[in-house]
C-alpha cells in the first residue's frame, strides 16, 4: 500500500461513519461484523466501469450514488433492510479531489439507507467501481425470482423508462430533460417498497436488463410466463406526450431508472396499494403471469409488440 | 445482460459448487446466506488489476487463484473459517475459454477452503477481478492489528520474499525458479495456521505490502513499537545462499507470497509451535515489540538496517 493509497483510505474511513453491527469496520484485515441470529444475510456485488455503464462525462458524485444505488437495487428486490458495503476503487490516479466528490455521492445515499461502509480498497487501474453490499431479511422473508405463481398479476413501481429515455438522448448528443437526467444519474433504489412488498409479493426482480428481460428472468426461474399490456405502463410527465412505440422502447427495454417489477395474488390488490403508500413510490398492475412460457407483451390493438431491443448489452 | 454475459454466468454458476449455509445462491438478485447464531461475519473486499497486481502474461487460471487467494489470505489474518464469496469480472470482451481457465484457479483453490461462490457479475471493461470474501468465526475470537503488547514476540510464517524475488526477475527480463514462480502465481493463504493461532496470538495481520509495513500497520495500531532481528528471517533453499542485503530487500519489503506476521506472549512459543505442526507452514520468531514507537530492523551486526524500498506501491 502506498501512501497515496493510504491517504485515500484514511480519507474514506474518516467520512465513513458509523453502523450498528460493526465490531470492527476499516482499519484492519477485514470488517467484523454481527449478524442477529434471527436474521439472514442478503449478498449482492455489482461493478460499474467508465464508458460502460455510465458515460465518460458523469460527475463523481453522480458515480458515487450510482455504485451504491445498483447494488441497493438488488437488496430492495429482496425485500432486505440494507446494512453494510464494502467499496473497492480503482481509479487511473490517487486523486483526493475526485474521491471526496465521488464520496460525496456514494455516503448521501448510503445516509439514507444507514448502510456502513466497513471495508473494501483502492487501487491503480482504469476507473472501477465494485460495490458489495449486505442486507438482513427475517428468516423465510426474501423476496425471490423462482416464486411467481399462474394468475398472479404483474406489477411494476414508479414510471420505467426515463433513464432509457435519457441515456438515448446523450448518446445522440441531445440535451434531456433534467428531471430525466436525474433519473439516470441518482435512481432512486426502491428499497422501502422491497422491504413492505415481503409478505404480499410472490415474486420480484430490480429492472436493471430492462422491464421484459428481467420479468423473463422471473418466469424462467419460476417456470411459467406472461402477458404484458403497455398501455398500462405508467409514464412520467416527460415520456407521457412521446409516441408510443418510442416510448415502450425504453419503457419496455431500458434497465436504467432501477424500478421493481413483482407478481402477487389478486387478492393482494389493496394490500399492496396501501403498503406502498408509506413509501415513495407506488406501484400500477400491468399484465399478468399464465401458463405458456415465454413474456409477450400487447400495444393498445392487443397486438403481439416487438421490442427494438431487449435490455441494456454489456458485451456487445 | 447481454446473451453472453447470460453464458459466462451460467458458466460459472454450473462450477460454483455447494457449500452449507446457502439458502440461495447464484441466479437471483442477490444471494441468502445463513449465518450461525453463536459467529461473528468476517468480511474483505480485494482487486486484481491487470499490469498492476499480475503481470499481463499471467495464465488465466493463476490469475483466478490469486484474486482468490489475496482475499482468503485477509480471512487468514483474521483467523476466520472462510464460507462465501463473490466474484465481480471485468473482460474486454466475454471469452468463454478464458472465464474456463480463470475458473480452473479460483475454484481450485475455493475448493481446498469449502468456500462457496455465491454471487457477483460479469461486465465489459479493462481485465479486472473484485473478489469479496466472507469468513465466520467464534465471536470474540478474531486477529485483530490493534493487540499486540509490549514483550510479545514478533513471528512470521513460511520464507517470505520468495514471490518478490520472482517478480523483480520477471521485471527483468529474466526466468525465475519453477519454485518461486510458484510462490508469485499461486500463493498459499495461511487459513489454517491463521485458525489456529487464534487465542494465542495477541496481533496478526497478513504480509500483503511487505513485513516491515506490515509490522507497522500492527504497530500503529497498537500504540508499541518493534524490534526485528534480520539474520532470523528464515529463507528458502532458492534465497538461502542470495547475499544477504539483497535477500532482505525481498524479504522485509517484498508482499506477494502472503504470509503472516503476528505477535504474541513469550508463554505461547511452545503451544504456536505445536499449533501450526497440524497446519502446512511453520513460523519463526523474528523480534519483539518494545514501547518505542516504529519499527526497527537490525543486520547480523546489530546495525540498523534500511530497506531499499518499503513495499509494493499501487500508486507510484
């Protein structure tokens, strides 16, 4: 370790803060930490890379909510209560200045979720950012992919899409809206609605391939499939004027605004309206799980739609 | 995820094996873990960049043991049981022939530790390998940087430096011994011996930037000071007869054959002696920790002696 490298993480453990659970947080040759014995561990790593998932322009801060953000997506979809991270950093040089501002990020979402940064590294390489993050769920009270049932309606929260609508726009060198642009840079993982949706979903998935590549994940994994009317996809003010067949394209197929897609009975209905209005997203019935294999989704004409794309490609 | 970031996952996910404790692993959104009541979670997060922690012409399969290795060495310090990892792998572009030979490495070695691989990602970017480990251990029974007592003995396992020597061949131009090179690209985590010296050692921590830095890190967290006495490194058959200040270069600066430095009361010598009979490395007492802050090391004429360099340097 050198002492650049030893003057980051000096930096990093002193803005980390404090957590319970941690017997022994960064400083040593590994974090300590207590689990309640009533309580099962919930384990997710997500990396991002420069160019890759997030544009060579984005501002520190922006990656820094951002890395922390995917990997809390996946906790919500669990239904877990967030509790510890590790952070592993590569950056192209020891840069305080870029890591207090990448901090500056990462620690305003980690606040507000109170997940303790207990240890990770940093090292020399081209800009990455690993991410592990650690939840807790009540023995039995995971959410999972293998557990949608025929018959069960398919839901999904807030309005999918606005981070595929502004990602296209840069990519296209447009300037997007900045309510749109939020929506790339901060999404907001929904992590309240993971943790009231226990009980009452069946099935739940973070849409981060995309609505129909992630709701296939559910149905390979539970062995059925299912039916998916656009029309009823809930748009943002700033998609809702957009044509349709633009809009489902990134409704439909974009992964970046992190939403949660999730089945449960019809009996759940109201249940699961007045969950999730203690939190700050609510959710809207879109289609529902059948028999046939296979996610078809229907345009206003109960036509057969075919996406442009399906879901955001890492290794095109 | 793209079809072929699907493939390398489920690549992947049909090796990871079984392990005990894993309520759900590799497929979801995240993994479940069950953690026993009575231990504590021990947890270490370590990158591996091409060109800065391996050579660019490392085999693929050394470098999956490594980038397990460096982490299992961490739980090794720790004195922890390793349980559960994930793997986060940056490819510039999705090889399944070298995600095959990776994985020849890494579940090589996570076999020999029981440890299970439970998650993580694949993503395109510059070769990268983000490896978090996770360990249990009785709860109170944890190595710890920050115990070591004034009077307590300064150990070392195995014949450190054997990896530098490698590497500044390497660096060179030149061909290392089959030995050596096999102590830079596959080296042993100390699990074993780091289990049982723990509540017998007071410190520990693993020699990842060298022992003489290493032994600060303890010392600085512990509020003490060391003596070390050089002519007592014990060397192996390739190093024995290397003069001996160029020896030492490699042995007291040299990290990379992850062996372990701990301290401990002059009443334990014969129980750490017999402890690690039962383990596949001995360790040799090196020096003492004094109430004078820093550490010394002194030559075979007592002289103090200046490493050439201390440790490896990510951010030169």
């Amino acid at each position: 370790m050198s002492a650049a490298e030893f003057d980051l993480i000096a930096r990093i453990r002193a803005r980390a803060g404090q957590r319970g659970g941690v017997v022994l947080g960064i400083g040593d040759d590994a974090a300590l930490l207590q689990v309640p014995p009533d309580r099962q561990l919930v384990v997710t790593a997500d990396t991002l890379n420069a160019g890759v998932h997030f544009p060579d322009a984005t501002a520190p801060a922006d990656i820094g909510w951002k890395s922390l953000a995917v990997n809390l997506s996946d906790l919500a979809a669990m239904g877990a209560v967030p509790a510890w991270c590790t952070l592993s950093l590569s950056l192209p040089q020891a840069d305080p200045s870029w890591v207090d501002a990448f901090l500056d990020g990462f620690l305003d979402l980690a606040d507000q979720h109170a997940i303790g940064l207990v240890g990770g590294d940093t090292t020399r390489g081209p800009l990455s950012i690993s991410v592990t993050a650690m939840g807790l769920v009540e023995s039995g009270g995971a959410l999972r992919r293998d557990r949608a049932r025929v018959g069960d309606d398919v839901w999904v929260t807030g309005t999918p899409g606005d981070a595929a609508a502004a990602l296209e726009a840069l990519q296209q060198g447009r300037e997007a809206p900045k309510s749109l642009r939020q929506r790339l840079d901060r999404p907001m993982p929904r992590v309240a609605a993971g943790r009231r949706l226990s009980g009452l979903a069946h099935a739940c998935i973070d849409i981060s391939d995309g609505l129909l590549a992630d709701l296939t994940h559910i149905c390979e994994s539970s062995g059925v499939g299912a039916e998916i009317n656009l029309v009823e996809l809930p748009a943002s003010a700033d998609l809702a004027s957009v044509e349709s067949n633009r809009r489902w394209g990134w409704q439909a197929c974009g992964g970046d605004d992190y939403e949660l897609c999730f089945t449960a009975s019809p009996h759940n209905r109201d249940l699961i309206v007045q969950a999730l209005d203690f939190t700050d997203v609510s959710a809207t019935r879109i289609g529902r799980i059948v028999s046939e294999q296979g996610v078809r989704a229907f345009d206003a004409d109960a036509q057969e739609w075919r996406p442009p794309s399906r879901g955001y490609e890492h290794f095109l």
